[in-house]
C-alpha cells in the first residue's frame, strides 16, 4: 500500500473522531426556564396561578417554558412537599423555544410547603419554585 493511500485512510478514519471530540467538548446550551404554578394548563398557558393554593385544589401544575433547548432534550419536575421528594416527571422538549408543564394531585392532607425543581438533561438545577397548600407562605 502506498505511503499516500495509508494517510488518507488514516485520515478518513480519524477526522470524523475528531469533530465528534470536538462537538462533544462545546459547552452545552443554555436553557432558560419561566415556570408558573398554577391550576390548569389551557391553549398551553397558566391558569390560575398564584403562590397559595387552598387544600382542597386537588390537582396543582408545573408550566414552564424552556429556550435555547435541542429538540429531543428531556427536563424533569421534581416536586417536593415539605423537603421529600414525592413525584419526578420526566419531560421531552420539541425544539428551541417549548411550553411544557406537570401535575400533581394534591390530597387535602398535604398541606404546607412545596417546591417543583426544574432538572436540565445532566441532572442540574435550572430552576425552582416554591408555594404553599393550605397557609400562608413560611418565610425562609
């Protein structure tokens, strides 16, 4: 085999490495997040929004709107009462600017602090919001 026949094999085998490397390498997008709770998701809008909900509320949502994402990028809601973790959902994203949203029913019972944390596709925090069921707002 000749000397130029060898490097350019070699090169077709190992430029296409390379750019994967590099795609690879490139900072990941930054996503932004708006989040709203709320009590219905209609025409893909908040419903009902506010930072106090009563207990008898039933069902409470997660909408939020995320910039910058691929199509294909997955978020997840974690919803937490009172500190403990009590539903993960995981959401796909269809493209660069997308209205998304989550639910959890609410039992009368579950009354007092909540947050739902917004996770980015590696598990990072992009997000949080937090508001009550059944009094009024602890102060932190």
């Amino acid at each position: 085999m000749s000397k130029k026949l060898l490097l350019f094999t070699t090169l077709l085998i190992f430029i296409p490495l390379l750019l994967s490397a590099q795609e690879a390498a490139k900072p990941a997008a930054t996503l932004s997040v708006e989040t709203a709770v709320c009590t219905a998701v209609t025409d893909r809008a908040a419903v009902g929004t506010a930072d106090n909900f009563p207990p008898e509320s039933g069902k409470l949502f997660l909408w939020c709107k995320v910039t910058g994402a691929a199509a294909g990028t997955a978020i997840s809601h974690v919803w937490l009462h009172d500190g403990k973790e009590v539903a993960k959902v995981e959401l796909t994203l269809g493209g660069s600017s997308w209205r998304t949203w989550s639910s959890k029913t609410i039992p009368a019972s579950w009354t007092g602090n909540w947050e739902v944390k917004v996770l980015g596709p590696d598990g990072a925090e992009l997000k949080s919001v937090t508001f009550t069921v059944g009094a009024a707002p602890v102060q932190k």
